[in-house]
C-alpha cells in the first residue's frame, strides 16, 4: 500500500509539473505573438516619408522569458499558497492588528486629506494632484453606484460627466448664472439623461449592456463635436467662470476675499478653494451612496446585482430600480463634470473619450465593486501611480497593465472586495419543527 500510493503521488507531481510548464508555455507563447509587432519590430516614418523599421528581437525574447518564468513562479505559489485558508495562516495577533489597521485607515486617510492643503501649501503640483484624484474618486464613487450595487455594467460614463462639464459652462457662459446656481442644474441634467439611457436598457444585462451604454458615450461625445452652434464643436468653451466664495471672487483686486479678509493675494487661495470644494463634494457623494444603500432601493439595487430574476420574482420593480441606479450615477457625474468645468476654465471633446470611462471603471473593479474605501485608494494609485510613472513613456502603460493583471490574479475581487448584503441576520434563527411542518410555513 505504502508503494502504491507514492506511486499515485509521484504521477500527481508529475502530472501538476507537465500542467504548470503547458501553462507557462501558452503563455509565453500568447506574449510572443502579443509583443512581435509591439518590442520586436520597430516602424517609423523617415526623413523622406518611407517607412523604416529596425528589429529587436533580444528585448522581445527577454521579455517573452520573463513572461515563461513568471507564469511558473505563479502557478506555484498558488499551489503552495491555496490549500492553506488564510485565516489559520496568519496569527490570531497579526489578524487582531490588520483588523485594526483596517478600521483605522478612513479616518486618518480622511484626516491626511483635509490637511494636504496646510502641508503642502506650497507645492502646487501636489495640490493639483490632489484635486485630480479627489476627481477620480468622486467619479469612482458615483459609478460605484451603478456597477457595484446595481450590478449594471456601464462603459458610457464619461457621457455625464461631458453633460455635467458642458452644462455648467454653457450656462454660465451664456446665462451668467455662478457655480453655485449651476451645480445642482448640471446634475439634474446629468440624472435626466441618465434615464434617457436607461430606457432602452432596461431588458439587456450583461455584454448587451456593455455595447449599448459604450454607444451612448459615443453619441454624446459626437453631438457634442457636431453640434458647433451651440458646443462650439472641436473648439470647445473657454472662459469659464471660476466658483466665488458666498460670492465673494478669489480675485486679486479690492473686492476679492483676501483684500476683504486683510490678507495679502496669493493665487494658491483659490486652488486651496477648489480642494476643499472638490473634497466637500467627494464626502457628499459618499454619504449620500452610504445612505442609499441602507434605505429599501438600496437593497433592491444589491438584490438586482445578485440576481434580476429572483429579484422580479420577489415583486421588486427592476424597471425603478435600473432608472435610479442610472439616474443617481449620472448626477454625481453631472457635479464630477461642473466641477470639471470650473476646474479648468476650458472644455473640449477632447476631454471626454473613451479613455476616462474605462479609467473611472478599472478604480471601481480594482477598488472593489461596492467598496467605498476600495474605490478611493484605487483612485489613488492608479492616478498617482500614473503621476510616479510619467517620465517613462514608453514603459508606463505596460507596468500599468501588468500590475492590474497581477492584482486580478490574487484579488480578483478587487482591493477590497465586499459583496455582503447591507441587511442580513446576525444570528442564526432557530424554527420548531412544528412550525416548520406542511401547512405552517
């Protein structure tokens, strides 16, 4: 017996070693063919317009091995590291104090926030960074409503936001109208349209959703090209007018707030307003979203995202439910994008493509669907890891999208995965058997 069954072990190593280097194999293999016309081969245009080209075919097998030994290292890491529950793998002290970290990370995370405009008074690009990512966020969370809770895979997202950035600065600039007034009509405007988008959606799910929703980014985005009596086409609208203080202008002359409040001018006043602008609004939509999702359409939203049938079957309208959840992601984009417009004092098409909306969906996929905290420190790491990476053009991308592979790989979840229910039993609730019996429940 004992022979035996280190035979049937020796076969099964075997067998798990020809399965990781087939592995390993096919991928190195994919890579090959994925980086040939992209490391491999090199084409510019020459001095006289023909096309020259150079080969570089020992960075393109370096990388390719780097692929074949990488899928091996992974594969057994996985096998070395998953029969073990993670759980009985940590210390019961180190998961006492990763629980804590975990409950202490908001608040100081909150508290950094709010003083990055003191600390960092003086370094305007840190300032500018910050108010990139508090953008992100804002967005992130806004989109989290419609993908993390309701389950509705939208790739058309930047279409509010475009709503939100051209409703402000076309009212402003034609009307007179300030930030203030302008804000909640940008996300009204943004909600109106977002049920014009979910009526044509409300019986697709799934792929179907995907295309009709990337279609719709792609309307607006051309309305707004073509439509140059109103938009001003490719040219965009500039001179936008920038937020006032109750008012009062960040301005350098007399009646501006720092000649009122006997201070000398500085133009870091008004970037330090726009911070805490876009922070106040970042923490609206937050608690707004908490909100939601312990009120009754909150839940309906998490019951539509686990399953539309058992949740039509429970006598929940999903026609309701499909419209608000588009609706109240489409207005906290409509602000992202008023805000968006004030930011910059210039708008174009340009600012609205495709891109965003995929950048703003991988902080909510990567953050964790459904995760606030998640969203915000992907928002954080991918807008600052963009930020670290810039001087390297050419590799910049490429460690993006290896690093987004490699947390898909162990978090497929996201950073912080959380698909628990808002309301559930905490307890166990323990039936007769009498009452369980035919005819009483």
């Amino acid at each position: 017996m004992t022979g035996a069954s280190t035979d049937l072990t020796q076969a099964s190593r075997r067998e798990g070693i020809a399965f990781i280097f087939k592995k390993a194999l096919i991928s190195a293999l994919v890579a090959l063919v994925l980086f040939a016309l992209m490391i491999g081969i090199r084409t510019e245009a020459g001095p006289t317009g023909q096309l020259i080209y150079w080969t570089r075919f020992g960075d393109l097998a370096t990388m390719v091995a780097i692929v074949f030994v990488g899928s091996i290292v992974v594969e057994l890491v996985r096998q070395w590291w998953g029969p073990t529950p993670i759980a009985s793998a940590v210390p019961a002290s180190a998961q006492r104090a990763l629980d804590f970290a975990g409950r202490a990370i908001p608040p100081v995370l909150l508290i950094f926030t709010f003083l990055v405009p003191v600390i960092f008074y003086d370094q305007r690009y840190i300032l500018d960074l910050g108010i990139l990512v508090l953008t992100y966020v804002m967005l992130g969370w806004g989109l989290n409503v419609v993908v993390g809770l309701a389950g509705l895979l939208d790739l058309g997202y930047v279409a509010f936001y475009a709503v939100g950035a051209y409703s402000y600065a076309l009212l402003s600039t034609n009307f007179g109208l300030s930030f203030w007034v302008c804000l909640p009509l940008a996300g009204i405007l943004a909600a109106f349209w977002g049920v014009l988008l979910g009526f044509p959606v409300l019986r697709l799910r799934g792929d179907y959703l995907a295309i009709v929703t990337l279609a719709f980014g792609e309307i607006i985005r051309l309305v707004i090209i073509n439509w140059q009596s109103l938009t001003g086409g490719p040219n965009g609208v500039s001179g936008i007018p920038r937020p006032s203080f109750f008012g009062i202008p960040l301005t350098p002359g007399d009646d501006g707030l720092a000649a009122k409040l006997g201070i000398e001018f500085s133009p870091t006043h008004r970037i330090v307003f726009l911070f805490y602008v876009i922070l106040a609004l970042a923490l609206l939509t937050n608690w707004v979203t908490i909100r939601l999702r312990r009120l009754p359409i909150g839940r309906a939203w998490e019951a539509l995202r686990e399953d539309e049938v058992a949740c039509r079957a429970l006598g929940i309208n999903t026609t309701t439910t499909k419209l608000t959840a588009f609706a109240t992601g489409a207005m906290f984009g409509g602000f992202a994008g008023a805000f968006f417009a004030t930011r910059q004092g210039f708008i174009s098409p340009e600012s609205f493509t495709f891109q965003e909306s995929a950048l703003v969906l991988a902080i909510v996929v990567l953050g964790g669907m459904g995760s606030q905290l998640g969203v915000a420190l992907a928002a954080l790491t991918l807008i600052g890891g963009f930020e670290l990476f810039r001087g390297f053009d050419q590799y910049r991308m490429l460690v993006f999208g290896m690093a987004m592979v490699f947390l898909m790989i162990w978090r497929p979840r996201g950073l912080i995965g959380h698909r628990a229910p808002t309301v559930f039993l905490r307890q166990s609730t323990v039936i007769s058997s009498e009452l369980a019996r035919e005819g009483r429940g």
